[in-house]
C-alpha cells in the first residue's frame, strides 16, 4: 500500500502542486501522482477511484475553480482526504477554497490554505496521518 495519491484536477496545476511532491520524495513518502478532472473525465476518475482508491492511505486532491475533486473522491473511498484550493481564474482561489470548506455531512474533506502553503501543509499532514500509532 502506497502513502499518498495525489490528485490534480488539470495538468496546468502541476506547477503549483510540484513543491509538495517534492516534499513528499525528501520525507520518503510513497505516492503516485494522477491527473482526472472532476467535470471533464468524471467516468475515468470513478474507475480509477474504483479500482485503485484502496490501495493508498491517504489522498491529497489538488484543484481551482469550484473544486469539485476533493469532494468526489471523499464520497468514494474510505481514505481520508485532503483538498487543496488552487489559485486560478478571476477569486484566486477563493472559490475552490470555499468549494471545499463547504462540503456537506458525509464528506469529510480537511481543507489546506491557498497559495504554496497549501500544498505543503497537505504533505506534512499526510505525514503526521501516516505516522500515527508509530
């Protein structure tokens, strides 16, 4: 079983989410990293969540705009998962932010802060996830 699955919601994103992956290779985190939007590939996010959502710990899904994909993935595996509001479009961010801190009963999401920040705290918290009971 691997650490982390880090979603993002477009390849553009990458550049933001690159820092916590690289902190997640200096902590010696395992993780894959996989690209599915929630409105354009939401068959092929369900299939991949379907038959390789149990094989992770934990998922930190990345995205902007209304920020769909944490709260999906929340309410398809078992997981937890960590959503990170990406900067983008006209709010900077503010809308994902607030699309992910607004989940509703039943889709627990823990909501990082905008910016680099984000990401990193993601990863640390992922850390601390990893390391309980150790």
């Amino acid at each position: 079983m691997k650490d982390v699955l880090v979603l993002l919601g477009s390849e553009s994103d990458r550049e933001q989410v690159d820092p916590g992956l690289k902190l997640l290779d200096e902590k010696k985190l395992s993780f894959e990293c996989h690209v599915y939007s929630a409105h354009r590939q939401l068959d092929e996010l369900l299939g991949f969540l379907r038959e390789r959502g149990h094989e992770f710990r934990i998922v930190i899904a990345c995205a902007g705009l209304a920020a769909a994909l944490p709260g999906v993935v929340a309410a398809k595996v078992s997981a937890p998962v960590i959503g990170v509001p990406l900067l983008a479009g006209p709010l900077s961010g503010t809308d994902a932010l607030l699309a992910i801190l607004q989940l509703p009963k039943g889709v627990p999401v823990a909501t990082m802060g905008l910016g680099k920040q984000g990401i990193l705290n993601a990863v640390m918290l992922a850390e601390r996830i990893v390391n309980v009971g150790k």
